[in-house]
C-alpha cells in the first residue's frame, strides 16, 4: 500500500468515455474555440499594438488547453475496439489537422506576430523561444509565399498531405492479413505461439492463421524450421499493406513540390533546417561515412551466417536447398541459431526469467531509484474513487490497461508528476508497434499552477496463455525499457508551455534520452533486479547474464546496416534533383535495391522476381508520420545517447545523483531551449561522436 500521501493525486485523470459523434462534435468544438481565439486577437489588436502578450500568448494558453483533449481525440484510433470510434476518431483528426492548415496560413494573424517580433519586447528564454518558433511557422506554412496560385497550391498541398497522413496509419492500424497454414508448417516454433494462433473454420478447417502482427511475425521468422515458410510470411509481410503504395508516392511528390514552392532545393533541406544536423549535407556524409566503415563488418558477418545456413541444412539432410545465398527471411533465424549455438543461450529459457509484470515492477524500481520518481498502481476501486464519473473503466480505453499515478519521491517533495497507462498487448484495429503516446500535455496555468501531463505506452507483446503469463525475450525487454524512457520524459517535462512539453524535442535528439537507457538493458545489476523467473521466483543467473552481455554486439554491422537502409532511403526520396526526378522514382525498387546494397542480404530479386517484388515503404509508418527526412535521427541521436552513457552513467549506471541532474538538465527541459545547449551544458563540453564509433568498434569519422 502506498504512502496515504500518494493515494490522492491533484489532478483527476482524463476520461475515455467518447462515443462515435462526440469525438467528432469535440474536435469542432476545438476548431470553432481555436478560431474565436485567433478572431478575437485581430479584433483587438493591430500591428501598432502587437506584442507578445497580446498576440502570442493567447495563441500559447488556447495551444494549451487545445492539447487536454485534443490528443485524446486522435488517439482513439489507436487503441479502441470500436470500429466506428476508431473511424470517427480518425475524421476528427482530419478535421483538426485541416483546421490547423487553416490557421497556420492566416495572414492577419502572421501580420500581428510578425509585428509582435518586431517589436522586440524582452522575454523570458522560453517565451522567446516560442514567438522566434511562432514566427517561423507562418513563414514556413506558406505565408513566405508570394498571395496567389503558388500559396493557394501551397495550402492544397499541405491538406493532401494531412490526409495522406492519416489514411496511411489507418491501413496500417487496421491491416489484419495473413496466411493460413498447417500446423506441420511450423515445425520448429515456440508452442506458446502456435497456441495463441487463430484455429480455422470451414475452408481452413484444420489450419491456423499466422498473422503479421509482430507476436507471430518475428517468432516465426526466428524459429521456423521451413525456409518456404520464412520467405512467404516475409515477402507477405512486405505486401501486407500495398493500399498504402500509391500514397507514398504522392507524399514524395507533393513534399518535394511544397518545398519547392517554398524556396528549398528539397524536402529534406526543408525539413532538417531546424534539427540539430542543420544540412542535408551533414546527414548524408554521417551517413555515408558510416555506410564506408560498417560495409566490412556487414560482409564478414553474412559470411559467417552463411556457413552456419550450410551447415544446418546439412545436419537436417536438407543440404540441397543451400544455393550460396544469404536471403532477408533467412536472417532472423540463423541469428538467433548463431546466438544458441556459439553463445549457448536459449532466448525462450531467457525469456522465463522476464514475465511482463514483474519486470515492469523492476523497470519502474530502476526509474524511482534514479531519478528520485513514485508509482503508484491505480486499480480496482481506486479507479472509481480517482474517476470523476465514479467508474472505474471511465478513466482507462481497455481492460488491460495498467494506470500509474506517478510522484516525485520524498526527497524530492512528493509532488505529483502525472499520470502512466500502459496498453501491452496485441488487439484487433490496434497500433501494431510499440510507441508513446501522449495524451496530456503538462504546461504552467496564468496563475502560476502547473498542469500534469498524461502519458500512454502502446505496445504489442505475446499475451499470456493458460500455462504461462506473458514472457519477454531481452530484445522486448530493451523495447519496453526504451519506450518507459519516452514516457519518463514525457512525465517529468517541466516547460511552461504545452508546445515545448517532454519529448516536444528536434526529431534527431528525440530517441537520444530512451536510446541512453538501453544501456542499463545490457548491466549484469540491473538484469538481475529486472529477472523473477515465472515458474521458480529465481534471479536470472549470473553465468546465463554473462552469456547475455557478450551477444550485445553480435551481428551489429547488418543490424545498423538495416538502419542505413532506411535512413538513406528515406535521404534519397527527399533529395531528388529536381521535381521531374520526385516524380519519376520507381519507389519500390529503390528500397528493395537500396537493401540489397547496403545491407548484403538478398531478397526475391536474386529468384528472378524483379525489383519490384515487395512494397516495404508502404508499411513504413515513420516516413509518413513524422520522421520524414528524419530517420537517420535513429542513428544520429545514437551520437548524443553513447556520449551522455559513456561520459557520466558507464562507471556507475545507478547513480541517483547523476541521475537526478540528467532529469533536471536534460529531460525537465523538453524543447523549451535549443537541443544543443542542452546537451552541452549536460555534458560541460560540445557531444562527440568518439562513444559512438568506439561502441561499434569503429574507427570513428575523422
């Protein structure tokens, strides 16, 4: 039982009790409060007159307030088991994001902030921030374009992209595909998959359904003995979503046309301006220079897993099938054999020492213990009693879902922080990765008070079956602590405003701070107070951990040459040289060529099936929402996560000390400076890229 202090939050949790027309009626609501606001800042205010108070801030605390409900708007179709509340939750955000396009591109409002800029008032760092960003927004959303066919093409365009946006998320959330096959097909698969396969009726009568949701997709490509099988589910997996083929293609066109009109050479110069990398140019030589140093290793590591390929075909007298090639289905599953074999580690008896709901317990321990945090589980009648209907299941979108209250611990004045919900397994019409999502933004009222935020992790693990609860390999271990790292700067984001709140960060700083905390997935202490075996209570062994460690970089050429791959990919479609060359780019062979060449591993193309064989782009949700000409920000943050680790965590991963002030100078900080400073003034010195390179056993860029 938690202190009597923590049991009574400040704050009420938000409700999850939307209906198909209510979400859509809330999200006008939203626009039409939006718009009075805008309306009455013009009213009232002329270019003579305009300042940051009177112009800027109202726009701030309306953002604010906007950001309550908003969110939640949009996240329905995430999460709900509701067909039609998913749809109508994907209509308002439609509705919202046109509304903003809208907004964005009112010149009266643009005339009053351009002049509250001018003015030059003396702001708080944070305020200037926001008029400087404020500022830049209008001119970037068009109104840097003469008025007329261009900035009316301009608006139409952005739209599009909007809708696009949404439509292709929505393929992905509600793709349910897959194949129906034999149980003897599977030779070789976890039973607890085959288990909580879908049994089929009448023409399947017999068979069972794999899906592509990862609970089924990655175990079998890891365990499935038939390689005919491994190939069908990889190459339907890359199909799985081919209504989302030709909105890709338009995106591309119409983000290269859009930054055209605005004045950049590209996209990706439009978009990476105001990242921490600034140019293309930066991007593209990291890239490169990383591509240079890795493509050796990538090679001797292929080699390698062939030899082991031919070796196990051989001891299963299946010798015949080996052909000299290395494919992408094959990949999975001769790494993990390689793991067992060479490391002696079985990841399914790994697996028994890491049940979902301990190990969650032992992250959220890690979390109190270094950054001075509380949480507080909120079950049962404690939902009623916290709700503000008086039910329970008002306060949460499924059964299953876990909800914390979370606190700064003792020491640190047992405030409070805000709320976590955890949603961890696989539904139909559910998000199918794992993400943070956030729901409430924190922020500081006009009175001084603050305003906590609200914060979900979605994710897909196994579920439990009936003989054993949900286990997590240490790859879902590592997933599941880097995403609880999103939520945690989500949670302690300090920003008076909503727009620089927690992860309100430059997209190639963003997955530095959850990136960072991977590295306590890979300690001997902390794997140890993670681990409760299932079946026995024990702590994973110290020989079992050793093993463990020494597979941290095992294969790490093709792993980070697959994260190459799309980075240069996603470069290259925002870089063309001109508008006719966007147009005329064979989307699907670029990434299929594009893999084949940077990562070595072969796919249908090498069987005389074309370039064209799969549509990987089409299932690639980053690049339509929101990393786009960004992906290399994966890599990139990997730069400023090795340095923070290596430099001031490495010799003593649980110091509460250092801890607490990476919280207080790094993730308190949210947006609400320039990313570099923040770093910087973490670090006492400008970030290197030498515990980087150093990790991956590199040279490092000269």
């Amino acid at each position: 039982m938690a202190p009597e202090r923590y049991q009574k939050p400040p704050q009420a949790p938000p409700l999850f009790i939307s209906t198909p027309a209510s979400v859509v009626e809330d999200a006008k609501k939203l626009c039409d409060g939006t718009k009075q606001t805008l309306d009455n800042i013009v009213a009232g205010v002329d270019p003579q007159s305009a300042s940051f108070e009177k112009v800027v801030l109202p726009i701030a605390l309306r953002e604010n307030e906007v950001g309550l409900t908003g969110q939640i708007l949009g996240f329905y179709q995430a999460v709900s088991t509701d067909k039609e509340l998913r749809d109508a939750s994907t209509e308002a955000e439609k509705m919202m994001d046109e509304f903003t396009i809208e907004a964005s591109m009112r010149e009266d409002i643009y005339q009053v902030v351009e002049a509250a800029f001018q003015k030059g008032d003396k702001l708080d760092a944070e305020s200037q921030r926001l008029l400087e960003k404020e500022r830049k927004s209008y001119i970037t959303n068009g109104l840097g374009i003469p008025a007329g066919p261009k900035r009316d093409r301009f608006k139409e365009i952005k739209k599009r992209l909007s809708l696009i946006s949404t439509e292709f998320q929505k393929n992905l959330n509600e793709e349910d595909g897959g194949m129906w096959v034999t149980k003897a097909d599977l030779e070789g698969v976890p039973s607890d998959v085959i288990d909580g396969l879908e049994k089929g009726t009448g023409e399947h009568e017999g068979k069972l359904k794999l899906t592509y949701k990862y609970p089924d997709l990655f175990p079998t490509l890891k365990f499935a003995l038939s390689a005919t099988l491994r190939k069908n589910l990889f190459v339907g997996n890359e199909n799985k979503c081919n209504n989302n083929v030709d909105l890709f293609r338009e995106a591309i066109v119409l983000r290269d046309e859009a930054a055209r009109l605005l004045g950049y050479p590209n996209h990706a110069a439009f978009r990476i301006e105001d990242k921490m990398a600034k140019t293309p140019k930066t991007v593209l030589d990291f890239l490169g220079d990383l591509r240079t140093q890795l493509a050796p290793g990538g090679v001797k590591e292929t080699e390698h897993l062939k030899d082991i390929k031919q070796k196990d075909l051989k001891a299963r007298g299946v010798e015949a099938e080996y052909d000299g090639n290395y494919y992408l289905w094959d990949h999975r599953f001769y790494d993990r054999l390689m793991v067992e074999q060479e490391y002696t580690i079985d990841e399914q008896k790994i697996a028994g020492y890491f049940p979902i709901t301990s190990t969650i317990e032992g992250m959220l321990k890690i979390f109190e213990d270094l950054f001075g945090l509380v949480f507080v589980e909120i079950e049962g009648a404690d939902r009623d009693q916290l709700s503000t209907t008086g039910k329970g299941k008002d306060i949460v979108w499924h059964e299953d879902v876990k909800m914390f209250s979370v606190w700064d611990d003792e020491a640190g004045g047992g405030a409070f922080s805000g709320y976590l919900y955890l949603d961890l397994h696989p539904r139909t019409g559910k998000y199918g990765h794992a993400a943070n999502f956030g729901l409430q933004p924190g922020f500081v009222y006009p009175n001084g008070t603050r305003r906590y935020p609200a914060t979900a992790l979605v994710c897909n693990f196994s579920k439990p079956t009936k003989t054993k609860p949900s286990l997590l390999k240490h790859d879902e271990v590592t997933t599941l602590f880097h995403e609880l790292g999103h939520g945690i700067h989500d949670l302690v984001g300090r920003s008076t405003y909503a727009r620089f709140h927690g992860t309100n960060v430059v997209r190639d700083f963003v997955e530095a701070p959850s990136q960072m905390l991977e590295n306590w997935c890979w300690e001997p202490s902390q794997l140890r107070s993670l681990s409760n075996h299932y079946a026995s209570g024990e702590k994973i062994p110290d020989d079992l951990i050793e093993k463990l460690i020494k597979t941290k970089h095992v294969n790490d050429a093709l792993f980070n040459l697959r994260q190459l791959h799309f980075g240069t990919f996603d470069m290259t479609v925002h870089t063309p040289s001109s508008h006719e060359e966007a147009e005329k780019l064979q989307i699907s062979a670029l990434f299929n060529d594009l893999r084949k060449e940077i990562s070595g591993l072969k796919g249908p193309e090498v069987l005389g099936k074309g370039s064209n064989w799969g549509n990987g782009q089409a299932t690639f949700g980053h690049l339509i929402g929101g990393y786009d000409a960004g992906y290399y920000g994966y890599l990139s943050s990997q730069v400023y996560s090795a340095d923070m680790f290596y430099t001031v965590f490495a010799k003593d991963p649980m110091n509460a000390k250092e801890g607490r002030r990476y919280r207080h100078m790094v993730l308190e900080k949210g947006g609400s400076q320039d990313e570099m400073k923040t770093l910087t003034e973490f670090l006492g010195r400008p970030p290197s890229s030498d515990a980087f390179y150093k990790e991956l056993g590199l040279k490092g860029k000269k």
